[in-house]
C-alpha cells in the first residue's frame, strides 16, 4: 500500500491500522507487566485531568507529554480532537465517540470498550487555543522522535499536510538530528514549502530552488497553486519573480515525472516482454531447432497454468510455497504431454511442416475441449503468493509491482538456463547437431529420435513454465493460450528462427513497444500497428532480426 | 537411337520472344571479375576473376569447397556477391536481374541434384522449360503451336524419354531425371549452359552419350560444366579451369593442369 | 476453348456440376411449386442452409487453388470472404434506410446510437448494388494484391506465410471488433431488410440467391478448372514443388503467386458476398483465425489439389458440423480437433484420395 493513499475512509486501510493498534496493545501489556512503574506514570499524569484547573492545565499537558508511553500520542491527539472525556460520576478518563444520541466510550488507558452512555453522562476535557499550540508541539514532537523511521516519516508528512507553526519551528531543530536520509528530505521539504507561505522574498526564492525537481504532490499543488489566477483575471500571487520562478520549478518537475512515467512504462513493457519471451522462447526451441510449427504450444502453456491451479487446490494451507511446486511439476507434465505429441504425431510428419501446423493445431483445439470439460469453461483463479504482491516504491511518482518484477527475473532465468543446456550439456550438444545436419548427425550415432522428443518436450516443459508464470498475471481458463499464440509466433518470427537471443531481443522490444504504443492508440490499435510493423518488417528482413547464415540456412 | 540430333535454338527464332540484346562482340560471353562471397567470415570466393568465351565449352574441377557451386549460385542471381563484377556479354550487368532474368537473357543451369518438377509429366516439364512468353497472362492463355510441340518431340527424342512423355517425371530413374533435366535446359535455347555434375549417378552409356550431346551443343553455345569425373572431363575437355579456394588456382589444358605442381599439391593433400 | 472441350478431361468436374445442377433445380422446385403439406416440401430454411453450404464449397474452391495447386497455406482465407461479406452487409445496411430502429434514412442504426453525424467516407457508394459488387471484388482482390507483393516480393514461404496470414486476419478481427471503425463493431452488420427490392424474407427471394450461389460455384469451378488445366496451372504446380527450379527457367514466381493469390481472394469475396445475404448477418467473428483454419480442414478432408475435393469437403464437413453441434455441442470441437489430427496421419489426399486409391485397388 502506497503512503499516496492517505484517506482514513478507505476500508483497505482499516485492517493495518487495526492490527498497529492491537500489536502496540499487546505490546503495552507486555510493557505494563514488565515495567509497572511506567504504566502508573501515564495513570498519574491522566487521572488528574478531570478536576485540574484550567491554569494548571499547561503543567499537566507538558507532564503528560513527559510520559515514556506508547499509548500518550493517542491521549494527546483525543485531546486535541476534542475526543478526550472523563465520566462525570468516575471520573474516569476516556475515549468518547459521537454514536446515535450518546457516545461510545473506551477506557483511555486500558483501551477497554466500555460501551454506549448518554450525551450528560460525561464531560469533555476542554482546551484553549494557547493549550491547542501547545498539544500541536507535545504532539510533534512526540512522533518526531519516535524511534522508527517509518513513523518519524508519516508524522512529517501530516505536518507538510497540515502545518503548524509549533511542529514547524520542532522540523527547524530536528533537521540537523535526523539519522534517516529519507525524513530528513521530507523535513527540508516541509520547511521550504513554510519558507514559500511565508513573506520573506529572499526565503521564497530559497524555497522554491530548494524544492525544484521535488516529486511531493503537495509540493505540485503549491507550486501550481502559484500560477492561478482569482476570478477577476489576476494572479493570486502577486510577485512575478516568484510566479516565473515557480513556473520554471514545475516544468522541472513535470519533466521529472514524464521520465518516471517513461520508467514506468518501460518497466510494464520489459515485463509484458518477459512474459512473451517466455511464451516464445519454447516455441524457438521446437520451430528453430526441429522445424516444426507446434500450434498446441499455447494450449502447453494453458496446461502449466492449470497445473498451478491444481497444486494451490492441494496445497491451500501453503500457497507462499506453492509455486515452487507447481514450476517442476508443470514443466514435468507438460513435457511429458509434450514429448506424447511428438512420438504420437509430429514425428510421422517430418518434413511436411504445413500438415504438421495443422494436425498440432486439430490438437490444441482437443486440449482446450478437454479443459473445459474437466475444469468448466470458466476461469479460474490462482493465488499470488505473499511475496510476490505488493510494489517496489522507487520514489513517490514510480513505484513497480513486484509480480512484475519477478516475472522479468524469472524470464531471464528460463533463457539463461535454456542456453546453458543448450551449451553446456550433451542433449544440448546432439540438439545443436541435429538441428545443423540431421543426415550427418544421424551417422555418427546420435540417436535422432530420441533427441527429437527430448527437444521438443524440452520446448513443451518450458511452455508449462510460461504457463506458471502466466497465471500470476491474467485469468487462467481455457483460452489462455489461443491468447498468446499469435503474439510468440511474431516474437519468433521477429526474432529470427533458431536464434534465442533473437528470441530474447524480439520478445523485450516487441513488449516495450506495445506498451509505448498504448497510451497513445489504445491497446487494439497497437497490437494493429505491431502487425503490420511485423509484416513490413519481414520484407526488409525476411529471415528476422538475427538471421542464421551460410549453407546451413539455405535448406 | 544411335545418332543425338540437336535441336539448333539459334537458327530457331520464331518465337518470337524479345530477350534483352546480347553482345559478344568482343569475345568473352561471361565475365567474373574480383567476385567475392562469404558466409560469416568464410570466403566462399575469393576474388575469382574468370572469362568464358562465346562457343567455348569449359570444364571447371577443383576438391570439395573450392567454391564451384557458390559460382554458379553467383552467375544465375541465387547468391549476390559482397564485392566484384558480373557480366553477360558487354551490356547485360548480371547482378542488376533477378534469378527469371537471369534465365530469360539466356543463361541454363542444370543443378547437381536432379531437379525437375515431379509431378508433372516429362512433357509437361518440357514445355514448362520451354522458350517462350513467361509472363503470367500469356501462360494463362498459352496453347502449343505445331512448332512447339515440334520442339518438345525433337528434345524428348534427343534424351530418350520419347515413350515416357506422360510419365510423372517423379517416376524416373536417376539417370532419366538427370536426361529431363538436360532437355529441359534445350527447351530454354540458352546463350550459356551451366552444368554442374552432369554425369553424377549415370551408367557409362548414359555419360558417353552425355560426353557426346555436350561436345555437339560447343560451338553454337557457350557450355560450362563442373565435374568430379575425371575422364568425363578428359573426355570433353579442350580448356580446363581449377578453383582452389575459392579462386582461379591455373587454366589450360588438361594435361597441362594435370602436371601442374599445385594443382598435384591441392588433389593429393600436402 | 469450350466448356466441354475443357471438363473433357475432368469427368468428375462434369458429373459434379450435372449433380449441382440438378440439384439446384430440384431444391428450388421442391420449395416453390410443391405445396407446403406435402412430404416432398423443401422448406425455405433447408433452402437456406443449402445455399450456405454451396457458400462454403466455393470458399473452399478459392483455399484449393492457393494451397492445393500452389502450396501456400493461407490461414487468413476468412478475411477475403468476410471483406466480401461486409461489403454486400453495407450495401444491405443501406437499404434499409428510414426502416430502421432510429428512421434515420442516411445513418444505420448504430452509427445513430454512437450519435455520429454523418456517413464515413467509405461508406459512401454503397447504396448502389453496382458500387457494392465492385467492392465485393476489388477490396479482397487488393488487399490480397498488396499483401501478397509484400509477402511474396520478400520471399517469405510456408509456415512462416501461414502464421503472417493468420496474423492478418487477427489484425483485421481486433480492428473491426472496434466501434470506432464504423463498422458495428461487436454486432456486425444485420436486421438486413432486402436487396435490390426484393424482401429477404420471401421464400422466392432466398430461392433466388440459392440459385446465384450454386451458380457462382458452377462458374467459380470452371474458371478454376480452366486456370489450373492451362499452361499456368502447370506452372503454379511447378513452383508448389520446387519453387527454385521454377525461377532457374525463367518463370517470375512472385507474379504466379500474386495472380492466383488474388484470384483465389476474389473468390472468397465472392462467396462471402452470397453468404450475408442468406445468413442475416455479418460480424468481426468471421474474421477469427479459427475460421480460417476450419475451411482448411475442410479442403484436407475432401482433398487438395482436386478441386472437386474441397467443394465435398466444405459440403460434408459443414453438415457434420450441423449435426454435431444440434446433438452435442460439447463434442463438435473434440470431433473437429480429431478430424484435423486424422486427416493429416491417415489420408493426406483426403477422401479423394481414399477413393482413387480404392479404385487402383479393385482395378488390380
């Protein structure tokens, strides 16, 4: 969850606080019995409050906010909010909220829900405005200080929200003292945008270089705020310098972002070309090195996918470990089916790729069937494991979801464990030898067959392991790989046949391009205009991007 | 049949088809000059520089690799050069046309593997080959004139397929394919005849009457054949050239070649 | 040369089209002059689903030529016939006029509804039926045109043809799935009220176009019979079977290949053109890459290079399609799929080529 989102309201945000509250609940307890003193403390400096005077007052706050509790910003908030009560009989101190006619109450310092009461039943602690100032500072100052950096920096975000001078003049001292190279930016940010508010034309135009490039969407709103007029037709800011000034420190920041969006952009493209490398790169393997036109390729991929499904059904307790399950096993199942479609059709057809097309096509239409009436022909849906979802913040404008990431790694992983079988192995070694001079390999005692079905259950276990992937970003159903054929047949094409670096390069330029492409015509226009970039293309390069030479390719 | 009658395609112009204007004028029919041709950095010619002369018929031997097929790749628009010059005559510049152009300006090539259309007749090839209009709308509408069929009966006569004129021409023997493919060559009254490995599978009838046909056709054209056989190529043989890696290694006559030092070096390994 | 002159050869040819003859006369009568309460009625929809399917057998007639006698597997041979289809629908949608759901006279219904203000250019001409049978044939024909100089001048072959082709009409699929285009998007073009005067839904009208429709396979057969049975026919098998070869004689492959591309995708305009009217309907679902593999099958089963054999192909195939997915849908794709897979293994000559090689049999 991104801190963009700060809107108390939505339900998403419920949960976390709920649990922050309930965890530094356990951990008060836990305080509470190791260290009784401190809870008295906080009891102490609470339960006077009801019958202090209003003199007094400041002295209790300042006591108050002396306390070494976790629970005494949540007090001193209530305070401030006009939430903090005490029960007129009891004189209890307590949290009361607004409900129906009355309020509901909660214990302030046990956190006990202490149920519903009439409106005349308790009183509200009131405060000044002085003792207001006085809260805003305690109240800073408190979060300011908190050990954990995460917390110092939401506190100084709220305060870049909603200023006020205490916490202000708190960020001017706690500058020099912030360890956290993070909070410290957000607290220069702050002060600066102060220095911009205020009269000072020298501060001003400090302010302004200061947050030049800055990302902050308060820092856009203030800047752009500058540049407006009021209904009359005049600025509203009436300083010219200051305005051209400010215009000149946005353009930067428009530019900064427009290159975030740029990052932005290219990162989906790297991972939607992930994802066509992977669906294409077992189609390389069996069109490149056999020959043939495997169109059940995408029903391979589809049969992966549904693999997951299965493992996270018979795993539901550990789905954080499932995919490591489900990777060997699809690549197991698929190539298994996948050296099956070879010994029982395509090898009858070497030599006749056009049949071959079609029969492995008649194929995948039976395989689709099939799955429709084993799984329905609704889609079903797989779980992404916990630590694959969420996202990589790289600064307020960009931020990357990690599937995404992880489906770029994974791509690349497949491809360079591909080629180190291909490099490095003996299977690897007979393919590259089939795949150069079949007759000749077949005289020196490679056993062609046999390296015919391993290749293309090679090809096919690598489908299943797209398929994995694939069910980490889109529904998983029966058309999944009618989807994707079409796609890796132009990365293949576009790559350059028995190339996998081809492969490789075709599949991440044709995914960035796509998603350059988007923004501007809209994702049907696109995959158009990638078409008839493909059809072009292979005029002026009909063998693709990385061609094979020589004798061998004249075949 | 004991005698080979020639059909004569020069004195045979009424068909009427323009091909573009071949000047010999000045001798050679073919000119290589510097040609180079690799494949990913391997140099399958080497500055080959070669001259056939109008009406010469010319043998070209050298071993495996020496870059005989890459030459004929090169002439008939198969394989475009990195670097040299190819010409037809004194005006037709050979890498300017494509592979049917090449054709139509009157250069044959008949392949080392047998290559003929199997599914069609040994007639049906024949008349594919023949020399005629190859546009697409006049074939639609091509009917054979007598003289054509004419033509057709003297070359099937000529390679002795006469009785198996229906036949599929997938159904030959290897000899007999390598025969069509030779009619098929007539049939297109080529100014240059490319021969590569004529007598490859024949028996020794079959090349001695080979030998013969080839030694008819010099004269009236110019005939290039590259062979392993060697007493094929005594046989045949009034101008030897050896490739050696991918270049002109010597030229002359057969016994001249067959004594020199080099060439003794290059066939019997070093 | 005559007609006769030419089946001479072909007495399949000839018992076929004394057989679509016939049959045509016969389906017609029975649905005109026999009374409607007699057992030997045709009704009016059997006369519809017959002309579908004569439909069908000339798209297949149009795949044979270009896969059967030259070798190139087309996977986009659905878009022609969907191009022809649209072109007859605007004709059709243009008709209709203030008769639609809006009584707009100049806009159809669902230009109304996306509230555009006036017809786009290209639409423009189609309310001539003349206009829009040019259309029928000249906007397959050119884009069959330049997409096989593209293809063909580049030298791309086989599979790496088949996929491009497939590629194209996907891209047309994904285009005319936009409303944008105008050219109803999702729905297609339907609610078609007559053509040239003539009510679609009258029993005479629909006779009518089944009459065109074997008409037009009559004469799509012999034209066809005619191109592969001459000097080019001969030629296009050549290049099917050595493409090389046929280049070293001095043939310019890539116009061969053009000519019959082309021809073939008129064809299938041709036969999409007669399809909207029967079916009702057109829409961007005729373009998927599915269909286009269907009609394919269609000529496996049947037997390529016979011409013959595609038109009983795409008859037979389609009734079992009729049948299949009447009783079990759920089986149609099993039985399509297996049907794909058995023909390449088992008959590669398709039913053809059972036959002859049965007759061979009894002969010896």
């Amino acid at each position: 969850m991104s801190k963009r989102n700060n809107n108390p309201m939505l339900p998403c945000w419920e949960k976390p606080l709920l649990l922050l509250a309930s965890g530094l609940w356990v951990l008060a307890l836990l305080l509470a019995g190791l260290a009784p003193a401190r809870a008295d403390a906080l009891a102490d400096a609470l339960n006077p409050l009801p019958t202090v005077a209003m003199a007094d007052m400041e002295q209790a706050i300042g006591k108050l906010a002396q306390v070494q509790d976790p629970r005494v910003g949540g007090v001193l908030k209530a305070l401030l909010e006009a939430r903090l009560f005490y029960v007129k009989e009891s004189k209890r101190v307590v949290f009361a909220d607004p409900k129906d006619d009355g309020f509901k109450l909660t214990d302030a310092l046990t956190g006990e829900a202490l149920g519903e009461v009439g409106r005349f039943d308790v009183k509200k602690i009131p405060i000044t405005n002085a003792l207001r100032t006085v809260l805003n500072s305690a109240i800073a100052k408190l979060e300011l200080t908190a050990p954990d950096a995460k917390q110092r920096l939401k506190a100084v975000e709220s305060i870049i929200q909603n200023p006020n001078p205490e916490a202000l003049a708190l960020l001017t001292k706690q500058v020099g003292q912030e360890p956290d190279n993070t909070v410290r930016e957000a607290i220069q940010v702050a002060l600066s945008l102060a220095d911009l508010s205020g009269s000072d034309k020298t501060l001003r135009v400090q302010a302004i270089h200061a947050l030049e490039g800055n990302l902050n969407q308060e820092v856009r709103n203030r800047l752009t705020a500058l540049q407006e007029k009021t209904e009359t037709g005049d600025f509203i800011e009436p300083d010219s310098d200051i305005r051209n000034l400010a215009a000149v420190a946005l353009k930067k920041i428009q530019l900064k972002l427009e290159m975030n969006r740029l990052g932005e952009m290219l990162f989906f493209g790297l991972s939607l070309g992930a994802v066509l490398v992977l669906a294409a790169i077992g189609l390389a393997i069996t069109f490149g090195v056999m020959g043939v036109i495997n169109m059940a390729h995408g029903e391979l991929m589809m049969i992966g996918a549904y693999t997951t499904y299965v493992v996270q059904l018979l795993m539901p307790n550990a789905i954080d470990y499932s995919l490591f399950v489900a990777i060997p096993a699809a690549f197991v199942i698929t190539a298994l089916v996948g050296i099956g479609i070879e010994r029982g059709i395509i090898r009858f057809l070497y030599g006749r790729p056009l049949e071959t097309l079609l029969a492995t096509f008649g194929l995948s239409l039976v395989l689709q069937q099939l799955v429709r009436s084993i799984f329905s022909p609704l889609n079903r849906s797989v779980s992404t494991p916990s630590w694959m979802s969420g996202s990589l913040e790289i600064n307020s404008a960009l931020s990357l979801t990690l599937n995404r990431f992880y489906i770029i790694l994974f791509s690349l992983l497949v491809f360079w464990g591909l080629l180190m079988i291909l490099k490095k192995t003996r299977l690897g070694l007979e393919v590259r030898a089939v795949a150069q001079n079949r007759a000749m390999a077949k005289a020196m005692g490679i056993r062609t067959d046999w390296v015919d079905a391993m290749t293309f259950g090679l090809g096919s276990g690598i489908a299943g392991v797209a398929g994995v992937a694939l069910s980490q970003l889109t529904n998983v159903g029966p058309n999944l790989g009618q989807a994707y054929i079409v796609d890796s047949f132009m990365v293949v094409v576009f790559g350059g046949v028995g190339n996998l670096w081809g492969t490789l390069v075709g599949g991440l330029t044709l995914g960035v391009a796509d998603k350059i492409l988007e923004p501007y015509v809209g994702t049907v226009l696109a995959k158009i205009l990638m078409l008839i970039f493909i059809i072009l293309f292979i005029q002026k390069r009909p063998r693709g991007l990385f061609p094979q030479k020589g004798r061998a390719a004249e075949g | 049949m004991s005698t080979v009658r020639i059909h004569d395609p020069v004195t045979d112009e009424n068909d009427g088809v323009a091909s573009p204007e071949l000047d010999t004028a000045h001798g050679p029919i073919l000119y290589l000059e510097d040609v180079t041709v690799s494949f990913d950095g391997f140099r399958a010619l080497n500055v080959l520089s070669l001259y056939i002369d109008d009406g010469e018929l010319r043998c070209i031997i050298g071993p495996n690799g020496a870059g005989k097929t890459t030459m004929m790749d090169v002439i008939t628009g198969k394989t475009r050069p990195d670097a040299g010059t190819v010409f037809f005559g004194q005006t037709i510049d050979l890498l300017k046309l494509d592979e049917p152009s090449i054709a139509q300006a009157g250069i044959g090539r008949k392949f080392q593997k047998p290559s003929v259309f199997e599914q069609l007749t040994v007639f049906e090839n024949l008349e594919l080959a023949m020399h005629t209009d190859k546009r697409v709308w006049p074939t639609l509408f091509a009917r054979l004139n007598s003289t054509q069929r004419d033509d057709i009966e003297i070359v099937m006569e000529t390679i002795g397929l006469t009785a198996q004129r229906q036949e599929r021409a997938g159904s030959l023997s290897h000899g007999q394919k390598q025969w069509l493919e030779i009619g098929m060559l007539l049939m297109q009254k080529p100014k240059l005849l490319l021969v590569d490995e004529p007598v490859a599978g024949m028996t020794h009838q079959e090349t001695e009457r080979t030998a013969e046909l080839l030694l008819s056709l010099a004269g009236k054209h110019s005939v290039v054949v590259v062979e392993h056989d060697m007493e094929f190529v005594r046989s045949i043989a009034r101008k030897v050239t050896v490739l050696h890696e991918g270049s002109v290694l010597t030229e002359g006559t057969m016994d001249e070649v067959q004594n020199h030092p080099r060439v003794i070096e290059v066939y019997l390994g070093d | 040369m005559g007609i006769g002159n030419l089946l001479a050869r072909d007495r399949v040819g000839k018992t076929f089209l004394t057989l679509l003859a016939l049959f045509a006369v016969v389906v017609s009568t029975l649905n005109l002059l026999v009374p409607e309460a007699s057992a030997f009625h045709v009704s009016t929809f059997t006369v519809t689903v017959a002309g579908k399917y004569l439909c069908y057998a000339l798209l297949a007639l149009a795949v044979d030529l270009v896969w059967g006698y030259c070798g190139i597997l087309s996977l986009g041979h659905g878009a022609f016939f969907a191009l022809g289809g649209y072109a007859m629908g605007m004709y059709m949608m243009r008709q209709i006029g203030e008769r639609g759901v809006y009584g707009n006279a100049l806009l159809p219904d669902f230009m109304v509804f996306l509230n555009w203000k006036e017809l786009p250019w290209y639409w423009l001409g189609f309310d001539h039926f003349w206009f829009a049978s040019l259309m029928v044939l000249l906007v397959p024909g050119l884009l069959a045109c330049l997409f096989g100089w593209l293809a063909f001048r580049s030298r791309v072959t086989g599979v790496y043809l088949s996929i491009i082709t497939q590629a194209l009409t996907y891209a047309f699929m994904l285009a005319f799935f936009r409303n944008e285009m105008g050219f109803g998007g999702n729905n297609g073009l339907t609610d078609f009220k007559d053509i040239l005067g003539f009510n679609l839904q009258k029993d005479g009208t629909r006779v009518a176009i089944f009459l065109l429709s074997a008409l037009f396979l009559g004469l799509g057969y012999i034209t066809s019979r005619f191109v592969v049975e001459s000097k080019m026919g001969r030629v296009v098998t050549a290049v099917r079977d050595a493409e090389s070869r046929t280049r070293f004689i001095g043939y310019k492959v890539e116009h061969f290949k053009l000519w019959i591309f082309v021809f073939s995708a008129v064809l299938a305009g041709i036969a999409g053109a007669l399809y909207v009217p029967q079916v009702g309907i057109i829409n961007p679902s005729e373009f998927s890459p599915l269909n286009s593999l269907e009609l394919v099958i269609w000529v496996a089963v049947g037997g390529r290079g016979t011409l013959y054999g595609a038109v009983l192909g795409a008859i037979l195939v389609n009734y079992a399609k009729t049948i299949f997915t009447g009783i079990l849908p759920e089986v149609w794709l099993f039985a399509l799929g297996g049907l794909f897979v058995a023909v390449t293994l088992f008959m590669p000559d398709g039913l053809v080529g059972v036959a002859r090689r049965l007759r061979l049999g009894g002969v010896r």
